[in-house]
C-alpha cells in the first residue's frame, strides 16, 4: 500500500519538474541573438563624460533600434577606459586619440585597435590671468599633462605659436626634454589631464583637453587664448580589442556615432568647440 501511496505523488513531482525545466529554457531563447549567447545583445562602452558620454548618450536610442542596448560607464580618467576593455569589463571604449592609443599600447605591450574615428577636440591653453596670450608674462607658469601624447600636444600647440622651440616640431611625441628655445622662461609643471582645470586659478596658463574644457564650464571657441584649428590631427576614436572588434554590435555602433544624425548633433550642441571628424 504504501508504494502505491507514492507514485502519484512522484509522478506530480516530475511534471513540475519538467515543467520548470521547460519555463528555464523558454526564459534562455529569450535572451539570447540567435547565437545561443544569453544577453549578447547588449554593448558597454566606457567613456569619458564630455563629449563623449553625451553623444553615446544620442546614439542610444538609434541602437535601441537595431535591438542593441548600449550600456554607457563613464570614467574620469584616461587609464581605466583601456584598462577595463582589455580586461573585458566593457566591449569598447570613446575618449582617446591615436597617439594617446599608440602610446599606452607600446608602454604596456597591448594590442587595443581602432575601430572608428568620430570627432576631434581642438586642444587650447586657458588663463584666468590674461587677456591675451600676448600678456604672458617672462617666467610665466605653465601647466600641461603628464601623459606622453597630450604633453607633446600642448608642446606642438606652444611651439606653433613661436612661445618655444622645439628640435622637430612635427614630432607627436615631443617631450619637455625636446625644448631648444623658451625666450619667455615658462615653469613648467606636468600633471593629470583631469586635474588642469584645477589650476586655473594658480597659475599664468593652462594647457588642457576640450573634454575637460567643457566640463569645467569652459568654451574652447571662446575662452581659449591658443587653440588648434581644424586641421588638428588628434581625432578621437572608437577603440576594441583585435578580438571583439568585428562583433556586429561594435559595428553597428561605429555606424551610427557616424551617422548623418550625430554629426548633425555635433555641431549643433557644440557649436566648433567639437568637430566631426567623418
């Protein structure tokens, strides 16, 4: 009697079984592209939050079309965004220009790649202090960042307006080392990107990224005492590993960053201090 007890409650226990089994599976297609990867569809990007954080936030939504939800991590600093996509936390990263790329990918030994160029940031020399770059006074202080490519571009930017000289002022890598001549006497003081517009109120000039620029409430176009022109080399770029680079989600975010619709946006919300770069 009592195994005839039993197997009717068994057999309820299997189909609830089976039944939750199925549920599991149902739930798996649903999230799945096709590829049976759960989830798949989704895109994190880092970023840093002027411009670049602004006009992913723009290209959501066309994406969103695609069936591609794009996840946006913003970041304060040039190091984590690579950090981060090399150790596959985020897809890609949008803040960095080719020299700043080539330079972290030969001191680290990495291999990040280009995917697309999207804009660039004509980089100024800012001053709370003057007028007129024709103001700076001899023995002026001057600060800069410390990383390799942004420091050379604020050299080239010096030199190109005859306040220094340097040994080959083509050299994207210039350093403080590679200065001939400084008929002014500038002090020199490098420091984080992020932390220049701190100093503004310290010293004579600053050179800093239009990204932090605007940030900190600075309008490049208006504000700035020197300032590259659109002929400026540093576009700033879509980055991916050589392994994640072709994903069709990557591609179709690189599509729509140089869409008609974005570049329209571009030069609507920032009006030269950001340029389309396609």
């Amino acid at each position: 009697m009592h195994r005839i007890k039993c197997l009717p409650h068994m057999t309820k226990l299997h189909k609830l079984i089976a039944i939750f089994s199925v549920l599991l599976a149902l739930a798996g297609c649903s999230s799945s592209n096709g590829n049976g990867d759960a989830g798949s569809q989704k895109l994190v990007v880092a970023a840093t939050a002027v411009p670049h954080a602004e006009i992913l936030k723009q290209v959501k939504p066309i994406l969103a079309k695609e069936g591609i939800d794009l996840e946006i991590k913003v970041f304060a600093d040039y190091v984590q965004p690579n950090t981060q996509v090399l150790e596959k936390s985020v897809d890609a990263n949008y803040f960095q220009t080719k020299p700043y790329l080539d330079a972290f990918n030969r001191e680290r030994g990495t291999n990040l790649t280009i995917v697309t160029g999207v804009h660039i940031e004509p980089f100024g020399a800012y001053s709370r202090k003057l007028k007129s770059i024709d103001q700076l006074p001899d023995g002026a202080s001057v600060t800069l960042p410390n990383d390799p490519s942004n420091n050379s571009r604020a050299l080239l930017l010096l030199a190109k307006h005859g306040l220094i000289t340097l040994k080959d002022p083509t050299n994207e890598m210039s350093t403080l080392k590679d200065i001939t001549a400084n008929p002014k006497n500038l002090k020199f003081r490098e420091l984080e990107a992020a932390m220049l517009p701190r100093t503004l109120d310290e010293v004579d000039l600053a050179l800093i990224n239009t990204n932090y620029a605007l940030a900190a409430g600075l309008n490049p176009t208006k504000d700035a005492l020197l300032i590259e022109d659109k002929d400026s080399p540093y576009v700033n770029y879509l980055v991916a590993r050589p392994d994640n680079k072709d994903d069709p989600r990557i591609q179709k975010l690189a599509k729509a960053l140089t869409s008609p619709e974005i570049k329209a946006f571009i030069e609507q919300k920032y009006q030269g201090a950001v340029l389309p770069a396609f």
